[in-house]
C-alpha cells in the first residue's frame, strides 16, 4: 500500500535519537529502533518487542517500513533461486541465491532496469524506472540469507551486485546499503565477501575507491578494443577504455584489490588474436583476473557463444602471460537466472 508516511529506514542513527527527544522520550530509543531496523531487520514496529505498546503505536502513526516482498520464486534443478521481488510502490526487480558446494552466493539487484545498453544483456532491454533504495538493497540480502539458512543450513557468505542495474549509477545508495550490511549496527558481513560490478563508470570508480569500507570491484569489461567494446556496449563512447584504465589504475593504487574482469567470448565480435592480444595489454595495467563467463542466450541472434577452440586460446594465452583466469559456468539457467538473463519473465 501507498501511504504519504516517511520510511523510517531512511533515518539515520542520529535523526532517530532527535526524533525520540522531540516526542519527550530517551534519545536511547533511537538505538533501539535502529537495531531493530538494520540488525534484525524487523519488517513491523509489532515486533519491536523491548519498546512499549505506546511508543509502536507511536511509530506506526508516523511512518512505515516499506519493507520488500518475495512475489514468487523459482528454484532451479542446480538449485540456483532466482526471486522476483515486489518493491512498496509495486516494481518488480529480481534477485537469485547461488550456492555451491562451498559458498552461498546472494546476486542482488540496484536498479529497476537499467540505462545501459549492453546489447547482448536482456535486462538492458527494460527501461530503467528508478533506482533502489537502501533499505531495498538491504531488504534483498536479509531475504536471500533467509533462503540460505532454508535450503542449505547456512548463511549467506557472499554478494554480488550483479543483478539487475549498474550499481554505480546508483552509487549513494548501493554505498549506504553496503555499510549497513558491513557495519557491526548491521549485518556485520565481511566486505571481503561483497563484490560491485560496474560495465565501467570511471569516475565513479575512482569515488570508490576512496571509500573508507573496503570490497571488491568487478568490471564487465567484454573487449579491450574499443571499436570492439563500442558496438556490444554504446555507453563506451562516453567512457573510453582509456578513461576506465586510468580510473582501474587510480583504484589499485588505493585499495591495493586485484581488479576481476568479466568477459564473454562471441562469434565473430572479439574472438580473434587481436582481441586476445588486447586483452592481455589491458591486464597488465593493473593485478588482476578474468572470469571467462559463458554466454546466456537471449533471443538475440546476433550474439552466439564462441567456439570451444577460441575460448582454449583465450585461456592459454593469458595463462602464458601469468594472468589468472576462471572459467565461469552459469547457474541458473534453466529458469533465466543466469548473467544478463533478468528481465522479469516471470
Ligand atoms: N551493470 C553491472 C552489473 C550487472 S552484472 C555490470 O555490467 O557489471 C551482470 C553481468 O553479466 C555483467 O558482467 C554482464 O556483462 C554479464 N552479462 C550480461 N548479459 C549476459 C549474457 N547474456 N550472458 C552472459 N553474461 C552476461
């Protein structure tokens, strides 16, 4: 339901200790409701048990918790989850749990849509309608953790924000749910453990990378070429490679983090020495790694998973040059859960 009532989530600390005094109660209740909110996560002031029947009622006459709602979710045969979830005003983004055997993966989402144009992404293709509060970053984690305890008896042990969205375009919020979910008046989950994604804003890295919480930057990088990366990823033309390296280079030299490059191997767009090659070059500008992701289909004839020998030369060549390289198998797949395949089918 739509009210006109203010989410109290989006109080800080501070605001909730002054909201407290001006209703002639203990700044300390402030604390209280705050632990509720962001180290418990309580969905209604009802369950804030240790706070009186009249200080609840009190709350709920003044504001809300919009908190999210899983509309539905579906469970994959590798038993990748993926959620469709339901946000106050009645957008819809999606979410997916990925566990292996050692691991329990959130994938969460920034945005509703997106305003890239990646090409051979489907969640491109939705509009970008707004971008996703905190508190619904937030809201995403505390329910995937959930779907972790459920199905595998353990919480989540990482995240990644490579659902729906470019984290960086939304970059104060993914910043204020972060600290939530990393700080001890939160979740107190490892930022070691978070990594961001971004097709590459560099101006946006380089705040990042002056950031006081430390996590890991994923980059979906897809061609070192920029003719190359300009037709699968538009954007490009406003942030050049050159712009993304001295940006990459600006972040290594504050985080001291080895950057991952995500990157998909076509048909006919960068499977040729040439882009090997330049591959390589770009590795070099800073530590780093590739993750070689398989490539998702999305009805878009135009893009087709390279060969198996194309790929072999990828590996090879950048095993000869001493970078690392993941091999990448999609999870989820079966219920359009994978990489770039959320776009809200269900
Ligand atoms: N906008 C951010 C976050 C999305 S992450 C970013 O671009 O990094 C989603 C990842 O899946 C990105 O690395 C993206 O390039 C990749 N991807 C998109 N479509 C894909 C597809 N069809 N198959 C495989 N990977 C895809």
């Amino acid at each position: 339901m739509v009210t006109n009532k203010k989410d109290i989530r989006a109080l800080s600390k501070e605001q909730l200790r002054t909201f407290f005094e001006s209703k002639g109660d203990k700044a300390f209740r402030g604390d209280q409701v705050y632990a509720w909110l962001w180290q418990k996560s309580a969905h209604d002031f009802v369950d804030m048990t240790n706070l009186s029947k009249a200080t609840r009622d009190m709350l709920q006459n003044n504001f809300v918790i919009n908190h999210i709602n899983v509309d539905n979710f579906q469970r994959s045969n590798d038993g990748t989850v993926k959620n469709a979830i339901r946000l106050h005003d009645g957008l819809i983004v999606e979410s997916v749990l990925i566990p292996t055997a050692t691991r329990t993966t959130a994938c969460i989402s920034s945005q509703v849509g997106c305003s890239l144009d990646c090409k051979f992404c489907a969640t491109a293709r939705l509009k970008r309608m707004r971008n996703l509060n905190p508190d619904e970053i937030f809201d995403q984690v505390t329910a995937i953790n959930q779907q972790s305890k459920h199905y595998h008896n353990r919480p989540l042990s990482n995240i990644v924000f490579m659902g729906m969205g470019e984290p960086l375009m939304n970059y104060n919020n993914v910043i204020k749910a972060i600290d939530k979910i990393t700080s001890t008046e939160g979740l107190a989950m490892s930022p070691k453990r978070i990594t961001v994604s971004t097709s590459g804003v560099p101006k946006m890295i380089k705040k990042m990378a002056d950031e006081a919480v430390k996590f890991n930057l994923a980059v979906s990088l897809h061609s070192a070429i920029d003719e190359v990366r300009t037709s699968i990823m538009p954007f490009n033309t406003t942030f050049p490679l050159a712009d993304l390296k001295d940006a990459l280079v600006y972040w290594y030299e504050k985080t001291k983090q080895k950057v991952t490059y995500e990157y998909v191997v076509w048909k006919g767009v960068n499977d040729t020495q040439k882009d090997i090659d330049a591959l390589v070059t770009f590795c070099k500008y800073v530590p780093s790694k590739v993750n070689l992701i398989e490539y998702n289909t999305i009805d878009d004839a135009a893009f087709v998973q390279a060969s198996k020998l194309s790929i072999d030369k990828y590996i090879r060549t950048l095993e000869q040059n001493n970078i690392i390289v993941n091999i990448r198998r999609s999870r989820g797949k079966d219920i359009d859960a994978a990489c770039g395949q959320l776009a809200n089918k269900s």
